[in-house]
C-alpha cells in the first residue's frame, strides 16, 4: 500500500461557535504546510467541526517520505586543494562529515569564487515516523481568542481536550496533549450517542457518527439546517429572511440539528418590531417568521440539539424563556416611554466617552459645531441644517434608556422610536437612527441630508479624537473600530459625491478637540497620520469596487483629499483602460514623460521652435489644455484629450531632437513635453500603470 488515509479528531468540551470556523481554516492550513514540509504526497485536504470536535481528514496520504537531495558547502576550492592538487585536511574533514569521499566533492560558483560542495541524498523516512510530530504541531499550532488551561496543564486550547483520534490507515498514531493519548476512540452525541466508538480505518468516521447523532460535516449540517426552516416557516404561512451570520452560528451550536417551531406570546405582539426581533436573534438564537407581505409573524424558528423526540417540552421551554426576554422589554419600552428624548440628553454628562476625551455629553456638543461646519462646506439648505443639528443633539440620548441598556444593538433605532414618540420631526427621527450608518461592510449609508451630516460627525470626531491622543490601530488592534468608521465616512462621500475635504474636516474635529485641551499630540501629527490612514481606506474601498491595484496607485499618487473625486477619477480611467484610445495615451504620455522629468518649469516660447511640428504640438497642446478646462470634472473628457495628442507627440519626436545641444532650445522642447503631460496632474500618474 502506498498511500493511506489520514484522521485527526480532537475531542473537546463544547467550543464556542465563533471559534470554530477560524479553527477548521487554521488545521486545513497547518496540515498542509506541515505535509508539504515533510515531503509527504497528499489528496485532498477535509476539516469537519462541531462543538465538541475540530477533525481532519486528509486523503492518500503517502507511506514514505520524498528522498532529499542536498548540496551542503564546504570550503573554497583555494583551501580545499594544494598547489599539487591533493586535498587539504579542509577538504577531507568536509567529506569526512557529510559522508562522502573526497573524490566525490564537486565546484560550484559562489559569487565568482569556486567552492567544494558535498552531494547527498537523505532517504525519506516512512510516514508513521513522521505524522506523530507533524499532528502535534497541528494541534499545538491553532490559536483561539481566548483559551484557557485546565487543570494543572501548560497548554492552552479554546476548551479542554477531553480525547484524541489520530489514525493512519489502521494504524493509530501516537500524538498526546495533557496526558490525553491518541487512540481510535471516538463519541457520538453528548446524550444520545450511545457510548465511546471505535474506529478501524478513517473511512468510517462520518457513517458511525451519523449513526451516533452527530452530523460532523458542517456544510451537510448547514443544509439540513436551513431545509428544516424553510418548511417550517412554509408550514405556517411564513417565511424567514437568509441570515448567514446566525445560521453559521446555529450550525456550529449543536451536532444532530432538529428545527421546531415556536409562538410568541400575544401580548407582547404590540411591542416595535426590533424590539421584538433582538431578543429573538441576538439573545435566543431563533429565527423571526414573517408574513409575504412583511409583517411579523407570532411565531419564531429554533434549533434544538437532538432528534424530534420531546420536541412539545422543547418548544415550552423556548416560548418561557422568549417570554421572559419580552416582559422585561416591554417593561423598560413603558419605563422610557415616560421620558421625553429631550430630557434624557443630560444624563449623558455621567458617561465617559473615553477617558482622556471627555464625556459622551461632551462628545455631543463636539457633533453638533462639526455638524454645523459640514453643513456650510457642502452649502446644505437651511431647514436640513436645522434638522441635522437637532438629530445631533439628541443622536445618543437613548444610549441611557433602559432599552439600549439592556439590548445595545437597539442603539439609533430606539433614539428613532423615541424620537418620534417625543414629537420630534420625522426627519430628525429617521436621521438619529441613520447616524451609525453603515454599521458594517456592505451596510447602506444614510439616506437623508441630516443622516450623513451626523453620521460623518460623529465617525469623525471618534477617528480624529482618538489619533489625538495617540489612538492609532496596528494589526488586529482596533478597539474603536476606527477603521470600519474611516470606511464609513469615504464610504458616505463617495455614495454621496460630497464635496468635501478630508484635511479641512479634520483640522476642524482637531481644534473642537484642543478648545477643550483634549489632544496630546499636534495638528501636524494627527492629521499626517489621519490622511495615511484614509488613504489605505480609499485603497481597500475602490479594490472594493473592481478596480484594479495599479489603477489605484495611480490615482491616489495625484492626491485623495476628496474621496468623491478618487472615486471618479478612479473609474474614469478604470474604464478608459478598456476604449481603443487608452493605448495611445500611454504612448502620448510616457513619450513624453521619459524626457520632461529632466526638464524645469520654464513657460514655453514659441519663438524659440525650430521645427514646424514643435508648433504643431503646441497648437494641439493649447486645443487640449481648453478641452481640460472646459471638462468641468469629466476626467474621461481630459484622458481623451491627452490621447488625441499622440499623433503630434509622434511627429514631434519623428522631426526633431530634444535633447539639443542649444540649452535655451533644449530647454523650450522639454517644457513643450512637459505640458503634455501637466494634463494628467490631478487625475492620475499614469506612470505607475502596468501593462
């Protein structure tokens, strides 16, 4: 037999859902590599993941190593030889250690000086002598967000390893962790498993667990999962929305997946529907049910881990505990309810916002002047502007409502409810919950005026705040989530093509910051650290929208202090690419750019042309320069331009010689060159672009 199987079960107390996902892509990772590494021929490469398990599986994995062949160096060829061509002791001592002899060490070149290198071929070890280290490594080498030790052990894991199954083929491998050996035992379900299982050969492990209700293949789960929903909810007259995030979540909660469903109590029908809803997804983990028109349904979707026996016991207790989220919500709804919106706003006073920048009050104040600012940069009508400012001063006031306390991803959607209850405008309403916008990658931006003058304070004033004082992510480090925020305010301009700048906005969040005292570092700092910051944002964005790498090199290389202009300049020329004239721009511009970088600034003569094609080009050039500034921001208008110049750059090139030896002349025709390429400033440096 030449190739076996290969099966690493790691058995485990219940891990948390979000850990696994991360956990099955590491193993499939470090399998791998870990294979590869040891010359191993494989097939294919299998992770299967429940709460109490993180298995690979690996295919044909080879019986014998790889044979290696080694070049080792030894001495210069000057130290390894007399001058009568007998080998030194150097020479002979090399051989002596790599095993070879003398006779048998060849020349090679090494940076022009020949050395003596010994030739060996170590023979590949058989697979069972080397899977027990390469295993240990895959186990040792995952990381979880938060592991924990148990007992008296060093190691540290996402939950304490209960058992492990390493097999080869037949034959189990001896890998131990925390005085757990490796052996072919595995369990199924934690209650209805029937009793430890053992396992001959690795192809038997997905049938005797299934058989043991556990359903180890988690995209076999995921689709058993969401078939049981959609029949349920079809069953009722309903439907549920697609929710990967708590789907993934539900599929690594449970082993053997039985969906049933559930109703909600009357009686607390009348409560908003997010109030309805979070407790559901955020806290229970079930599924809403709504209605084809929309409308919520009493009924809810869970998933037990177990077979449909009992399911009637099930069902009660879910509807208790769903009942019991719900009195307490609908509890603090009428305790808000008691407060105008207005009056919460100075219990903000108590809570810190961060502890060198003040309190969330303070926070809101800040909002409001930033508010006022990007009002009067995009010219905002006067009644929006009043809208905006009073959305802004009541934005986070339901940050200390009972409901926010007690659910807070009901942050802006309650200020909104509120809002409304408390007689503010629809508008200003609407614009409390659409300042977190967008909340995550992909979310929609605000749709209203006062929205996104609200939500750009306040992303902003977090980001500038925080670099103010030395708050700067690296790596995985982000506690404010400032990134997601940057993204957020290029995000909300470009959509919005808002002409804004983001050295004045920020300059203007910096000084609402040091009228306070607040910021530890200067103007200068903050704002050369905040635009580097926005600048790899607008990166990661525009890769967003399809364009490509050198395409965005080059238009962040002409500038990004407007990212409603990156992004259009950035499509422009994205699509430019694609038009039958884009080979003659390249042409036209780096003709002319190979010469004009050796030029200075002087304005161009026409008195000093020689050649009847310099005063071609410069005719052709001044036709473009007006096309430029007729283009009015059409940044496709402007890169035609340049290109419709190609035919005189051509004959420019074709009748005369740049470089000549007059300097006046010399000089005329590279500034000639270099308005030529001046069209692009501001656009792109298509210098940067690869074929």
């Amino acid at each position: 037999m030449n190739s076996r199987d290969l099966l690493l079960e790691i058995g485990t107390e219940e891990i948390p859902a979000k850990f696994i996902p991360s956990a099955l892509a590491q193993l499939r990772q470090l399998a791998e590599k870990g294979l590869q590494e040891a010359r191993l021929a494989y097939g294919a490469v299998e992770t299967y993941g429940t709460p109490r398990r993180l298995t690979l599986y690996v295919k044909q994995v080879a019986a014998q190593q790889e044979d290696l062949r080694l070049e080792v160096k030894g001495p210069a060829v000057k130290a390894g030889f007399d001058k009568e061509g007998n080998p030194t002791k150097a020479a002979q001592g090399f051989a002596r250690s790599q095993g070879v002899d003398v006779s048998a060490l060849v020349t090679r070149d090494l940076a022009g000086v020949p050395y003596l290198y010994a030739l060996r071929t170590e023979s590949g070890r058989p697979a069972r002598d080397v899977l027990p280290q390469l295993l240990q490594g895959c186990i040792s080498g995952l990381s979880f967000p938060k592991p924990m030790r148990w007992a008296w052990g060093e190691t540290r894991f996402a939950r304490p390893i209960r058992w492990i199954v390493a097999l080869y083929g037949e034959e189990v491998i001896p890998v131990e962790v925390e005085g757990v050996q490796a052996g072919r035992t595995t369990y199924g379900h934690r209650f209805l498993g029937g009793g430890p299982i053992e396992l001959t050969r690795p192809s038997e492990y997905l049938e005797r667990l299934e058989k043991a209700y556990v359903i180890a293949d988690p995209h076999k789960r995921k689709a058993m999962i969401w078939k049981q929903i959609t029949e349920l909810a079809a069953a009722v007259g309903g439907q549920v929305a697609e929710d990967e995030g708590l789907l993934d979540e539900i599929n690594y909660l449970v082993e053997y997946p039985t969906a049933l469903c559930g109703e909600v109590d009357a009686d607390y029908m009348h409560l908003p529907e997010a109030v309805l809803i979070t407790p559901m997804k955020e806290h229970q983990r079930y599924f809403p049910v709504k209605s084809p028109s929309g409308g919520l349904l009493p009924t809810f979707i869970t998933v037990r881990n177990g077979t449909a026996e009992h399911l009637s016991i099930v069902r009660a207790g879910n509807e208790k505990v769903l009942r019991a989220r719900l009195a307490d919500a609908a509890f603090f709804y009428a305790e808000d309810q008691k407060t105008p919106l207005d009056a919460q706003k100075e219990k903000l006073k108590k809570i810190v916002f961060q502890e060198s920048l003040g309190t969330v009050y303070e926070r809101v104040e800040r909002e409001q002047a930033l508010t006022a600012f990007l009002a009067d940069c995009m010219n905002v009508p006067a009644v929006l502007r009043e809208g905006a400012l009073r959305a802004a001063e009541l934005a986070k006031a339901d940050l200390v409502t009972h409901m926010v306390y007690e659910f807070p991803e009901l942050q802006g959607i309650m200020g909104e409810r509120y809002a409304l209850l408390s007689g503010e405008a629809p508008e200003v309403a609407q614009a409390i919950r659409e300042h977190y916008q967008p909340r995550f990658s992909g979310d929609a931006v605000p749709s209203t005026m006062e929205g996104t003058l609200v939500a750009l304070a306040d992303k902003i004033d977090a980001i500038v705040g925080c670099f103010s004082i030395g708050i700067i992510p690296t790596g995985s480090q982000d506690p404010y989530a400032l990134r997601r925020q940057a993204q957020g305010v290029c995000q909300i301009i470009m959509r919005g093509n808002l002409p804004l700048s983001l050295a004045a906005v920020i300059e203007k969040s910096y000084n609402l910051y040091a009228a306070a005292g607040r910021p530890t570092r200067s103007l200068e700092e903050t704002q050369k650290d905040l635009l580097e910051f926005f600048r790899q944002r607008l990166r990661f964005l525009l890769g967003e929208e399809g364009i490509r790498y050198d395409t965005i090199d080059a238009v962040l290389a002409e500038g990004f202090d407007q990212p409603a202009e990156v992004l259009k300049r950035a499509k422009a020329l994205s699509d430019f690419r694609q038009a039958e004239a884009f080979s003659a721009l390249i042409t036209a511009y780096t003709r002319a750019a190979n010469l004009a970088k050796k030029g200075g600034s002087e304005p161009i003569r026409p008195d000093l042309f020689e050649q009847a094609t310099e005063g071609e080009l410069y005719k052709a050039l001044q036709a473009a320069e007006e096309q430029v500034r007729q283009a009015d921001g059409d940044y496709s208008t402007i890169l035609a331009a340049v290109a419709a110049l190609r035919p005189a750059v051509d004959a420019f090139f074709d009748a005369v010689m740049v470089m000549a030896d007059e300097p006046v002349i010399r000089e005329n025709r590279l500034a000639l060159l270099n308005g030529v390429i001046g069209l692009t400033r501001g656009v792109a440096d298509l210098s940067k672009l690869v074929d």
